[in-house]
C-alpha cells in the first residue's frame, strides 16, 4: 500500500490516528522501503548497542522524531541543523534498546500484557 498523494502525510497519520489505525503507516510500502534502506545502510546494527562497544541485530527503526507528535516527519530520514550539519533521524535499534528510548520496562511491558489479559476476560461470555 502507498501513502496517499492526494493530501498531506500528517493530514493522512492524523486520521489513521483518530481511526487507531496508525499500524497502516507502518505496513506502507513508502514506510518499509525508508526502513529497509537505513537498516541495510547500518548492516542492520543496533546503534546503541555499537556505542556500547558490541554488535546488536537491529530489529527496528526509531523515529527522532515521534511519529505520534510530530506525523510530517514520519518518513524524513535527514534534518539540517542551524548550524548546517545533516544529521541522521531515523536510528536502527534492537528491541532492548528501542525500549530503553521510549523508557518502557520490562516490568511495564508485562503490566500492559496482564491487562490486555484481564480486559479480555471481561467480555461476556457468549451463550449457546
């Protein structure tokens, strides 16, 4: 699926948003083919994990730039700063690192789960 090019990208990530539908940016060809190249680009390798002087497989690409935040930005791979430096946005993380960003834990990440759990065992069982 292509990002549609009759109206602007944040205009499109704002409605997929609304709709909890945002996965479908993520699942974009436009998307995909952005991610593949910087992974391929950093012989998917975890950047945090090559500063932390070891090699880690990336496993995803961490947007600098929060895609919820700010959606315009959602396939911007280069910034020029004020000073006119280009400067990378898009980062190739393992899942560790990834979450290390986003500060989510481990014991987060399990509390999101049982909950997840627990609402489903609220829904009405179905009679026969």
């Amino acid at each position: 699926m292509r990002i549609p090019g009759d109206r602007p990208l944040e205009s499109w990530i704002r409605d997929l948003m609304e709709h909890d539908r945002l996965y479908a940016f993520y699942q974009s060809d436009d998307w995909q083919e952005l991610r593949d190249a910087v992974m391929l680009d950093h012989n998917y390798e975890c950047e945090m994990c090559a500063a932390e002087g070891r090699y880690g497989r990336a496993d995803t690409v961490h947007h600098e730039h929060e895609v919820r935040r700010e959606p315009s930005m959602a396939l911007t791979r280069f910034v020029t700063t004020d000073d006119g430096e280009r400067r990378e946005v898009l980062h190739p993380l393992c899942n560790h690192h990834h979450n290390v960003v986003h500060k989510r834990t481990y014991s987060e990440l399990r509390k999101q789960r049982t909950q997840s759990k627990d609402e489903r065992s609220n829904l009405r069982e179905e009679i026969w």
